[in-house]
C-alpha cells in the first residue's frame, strides 16, 4: 500500500505536464471564472456528495433536490416559459445524444429517420445519428457569415425528419444561427427542433442584460421544443454537468428508459448514465447558488469586455481576419498566405498560450480558435502583444512544407483497407510514433493532417488515440510510493491487476 502523501505527491507530479486550468492562458477546454473561491467550493461540495448515487432519486433525495433546482434556474434564464422540464447530464455531449434519442423514439413508425443539421453543427450530433441509427441530412451554412440559412433547412425537412437542430452560437465560429425562422420550419412540419446552446445558453441572456443584441433563440422562439446548456461553460461549475431541457414533461419522456424485464430492480434512468455521482451535481449545485444572478452579470460582463478588446485587436493586426460576426465568447480568425496558422499556435504556446487549431472546412478556411472566458479580462493587452509577436516569427519562418513524397502517399491512402503497417509508416511520419508523446511544435504535423481528406484524417487519428490508451505501465508490487516516472512496464512484466 501506498501512501495518500505519495500517492498525491505522483498525481501533482502528473498534472505538472498538463496546460493551466486557471489564469486565462488555455484559450480552449476549459472555462475559468477567475474567482478562486468558486474552485474551492465547487471542491468542498463535490467531495460532500461524491458517494452519493443519482441512479435512484428515492434513495438520495437531496440529489433529486438539487437536480430540479438546477433545472429551473436553467428555464428561468432561456424564457421562463410554463411547463418546461428537464435532466442534468454529464456534459454537453451527452445532452445532444438525449435530444436526438428523444425525438427518434418519439416516432418508433419512422423506418429510415434523419435529423436536419446546418453544416457547423457541433460533432456530437454526427455521434449521436451514428450511435442511434439516424439519417443525417447536412444543409450548407452561408459561406461568408457561417449561419444557417432557414430556407435551406425548411428544404431539407421531409417525412423522415424527428429533429432539426440550430446553434447559440456554433463552436467552430461563434456564431448564432436565425433560430426564429429555423423553428417555424420545424413547427410547420411537427418536427422538434432544438437549440444547441451548450456554449452560450448560461452567458447570452447575461449579455442581453448588458445590452448585447442577442437574437431570440431560447424556448420564448415559438417552435423550440428542446434546449442544451452546460454549467460547466459558462455557469462556471466542475466538469461535467450540463442541463437538457424538454418544452414538456411528454416531450422529456422518449429520452427516459426503464426495463423491469430481468430478475433485478426495475432499472429507471433518466439520462444514458445508470449510476450516476452526486460529486458534480452538488458541485454545480453550490457554484450556481454562490454566484446567483448578480456574480454571473459581472463574470458575464468581464467575458464580454475581454471578447471586444481581443476581437478589435486581432482585427487591426495585419494579415488577420475575423471569421464571420461571433455574438458570444468564442473567436475564430484566419489569416492571410504570408504565413502559416499552425505555426502561430506553436509560436503562442511557447509564450505560455493555448489557442485551438481548426482545420479547413467547406468555406471555412483553416483558423485558430479563441474561447474566452471571464479570467481573461485584464490580459488582453498581453495577449494580443503575444499574438503579434507569434505572427511576426510564422511570417520570419516562412511556409511549413510537406515532404511531396509523403503527401503522395496520404493521397494514396484508402482507411477503409489500411493495414497496421501502413498506419504505423503514416503515424511516423507524422511524427506520432514512438512512446515520447507529441513534440513540442505541431506546426509540421498539423499541416500534414490537413492534407488528408476528413475520412483518413478521423482514421489516422483514431490510431493514434488508440495508442495513446495503451497502458505502458503495472502495479506497484509493494514498491516504495511512486513518482509517476516510476511507472513504466518492465519488460516480461505481467498485467496490474485488473487491468486498470
């Protein structure tokens, strides 16, 4: 056995490698409200729950307290609408699947049925069409604005369709898609539609109340039958808790499960989890009522005036441009061909900042992505000295150029029928083999990425991820406490028990 001491002197050592959660330096993953006391109570509170099981609300009323209060603080912000209903899920993702489970079941007469996307709508509605069977009909988005375009949704609604789904505001440009014209569609149809606002559903209506104009997109949008929203955006909770919300208690139930058909309890679940921590509910819990509505106007005002000091910034540095017309707190800006994007992330991360690399798309050309929090304010000055610095090094480097053999073979590559050997040669030669992890600048692999079509590139990077999940170290055996260089598997070693 272990000490706690060692054992927590080996986690601390762990996490020294991983990027900052706090000071506004890691532009992507993570939200940080700058108030150390959120951190520690939203600690405290998890820790007071962490035992308790969310699996049956009979047993723990307190979590099924704390759930209904969370979901009305939710309705409350996105049009306090009577009748609205809904879930805590373990993220935004999870909240995505459940819409799109819900309106699937909701038409169990429907053989082949499809879900209607705008072309920028947030992945997990790809994972959940994938994981539930359903058709996907991506409509194209206007090329220059990024938003979707209502006519060409309603177009593409047919007898098929369970769901249509809009964006508030779409990750990849921050932009708010005409949710009004979008829902009449759907509602003239009897279709669902719902509004992805896992971004910008806790920080929108905060703006409004600053004097944003915020288009209409929550449930006062005659036609919105559902809406997502994570609390560990921009309610600034602990990861992961996002709310689902149904317009109705009969729309929430095809999201619902229960079997009573095996010699066990009957099994009741409300989202796709079965047991289910109280930590993170609790945790979000204590966030939510310590702030209240006044600390999320003043963390909301700070969001936005650091979102206008660096979007201005960026605008006025040469060879930069701000993709589309970003309403929230999220930021995409390309630049022009004197010098290379993914350079400046490296040049950016050597100066102590994490900014997102988004690759081509469509009309979307390749970009950095900016999310921006309330912990930003006050450096933006700093960072956009940085940024000016980092695109001035790109331009001094020059073009990252991919070795013409090596993008010939990509283009050669087919990953329906690749074999191991030709991953591992691709994996090396984009400098993903071996067991160091990544290097240091991603500027040369990333521009080799980008020359593979999406379908390769999702292959290729599905490898890696499964390397990446390949355990290379056992069980401590007694051993004195470890450091985590300790633990490395010997060679003949065999398995840590329980493979964990």
């Amino acid at each position: 056995m272990n000490s706690p001491e060692g054992v927590l002197a080996a986690l601390r050592e762990l996490r020294a490698g991983d990027l900052p959660t706090h000071g506004g330096r890691t532009l992507a993953y993570v939200y940080d409200s700058g108030l150390s006391e959120v951190d520690s109570l939203g600690a405290a509170a998890h820790a007071l729950a962490s035992s308790a099981n969310g699996l049956d609300p009979t047993a723990f009323p307190s979590l099924l307290r704390m759930e209904n209060d969370l979901v009305a603080a939710a309705s409350a912000l996105l049009g306090d609408v009577p009748g609205v209903v809904g879930s805590v899920t373990s993220g935004g993702t999870e909240s995505c699947l459940l819409a799109v489970l819900a309106a699937r079941d909701a038409h169990p007469g429907i053989a082949a049925p499809s879900i209607v996307l705008p072309t920028t709508a947030h992945a997990a509605f790809h994972k959940a069409a994938h994981l539930f069977g359903l058709r996907r009909i991506d409509v194209p988005v206007d090329p220059v604005t990024f938003r979707a375009d209502p006519a060409a949704m309603a177009a593409a609604i047919d007898d098929s369709t369970v769901l249509v789904v809009a964006s508030a505001p779409s990750y990849a440009h921050g932009v708010l898609d005409p949710v009004p014209g979008i829902a009449a569609a759907a509602h003239e149809r009897g279709v669902r539609m719902h509004v992805d606002a896992c971004i910008g559903g806790w920080v929108l209506p905060y703006f409004a109340r600053l004097g944003a104009d915020v288009p209409p997109f929550d449930f006062r949008v005659p036609g919105v039958t559902s809406i997502s929203v994570d609390l560990h955006k921009y309610a600034y909770c602990p990861k992961g808790t996002s709310v689902l919300l149904h317009a109705s208690a009969e729309l929430r139930r095809t999201h619902y499960f229960a079997s009573a058909a095996w010699p066990g309890y009957t099994m009741l679940n409300t989202t796709i989890q079965s047991t289910r921590s109280g930590g993170p509910l609790a945790a979000a819990w204590a966030v939510v009522n310590h702030l209240g509505s006044d600390g999320y106007l003043k963390l909301a005002s700070a969001a936005r005036e650091a979102v206008s000091r660096i979007r201005s910034g960026i605008e006025e540095l040469p060879g930069l441009r701000v993709l589309g017309d970003p309403v929230s707190t999220l930021i995409a800006f390309t630049g022009d061909d004197g010098f290379d994007l993914f350079t400046v992330a490296d040049e950016m991360k050597a100066r102590g900042w994490y900014v997102q690399p988004q690759f081509a798309h469509l009309s979307s050309p390749a970009n950095l992505h900016l999310t921006v929090t309330a912990a930003n304010h006050g450096s933006e000055k700093e960072f956009l000295t940085d940024l000016a610095a980092s695109v001035d090094a790109a331009r001094s480097a020059g073009p990252v150029v991919v070795d013409a053999a090596v993008a010939e073979f990509v283009a050669a590559l087919d990953p329906a029928t690749l074999t191991p050997e030709q991953f591992a040669g691709l994996l090396a030669a984009a400098g993903l083999g071996g067991a160091s992890g990544l290097p240091d600048r991603m500027a040369p692999i990333n521009a080799l990425l980008a020359t593979a079509p999406a379908p390769l590139r999702e292959r290729l990077l599905l490898e890696f991820l499964g390397a990446l999940y390949t355990p290379s170290w056992v069980g401590w055996r007694g051993h004195p406490p470890p450091t985590p260089h300790h633990w490395v598997q010997g060679a003949g070693d065999p398995p840590r028990p329980g493979g964990h």
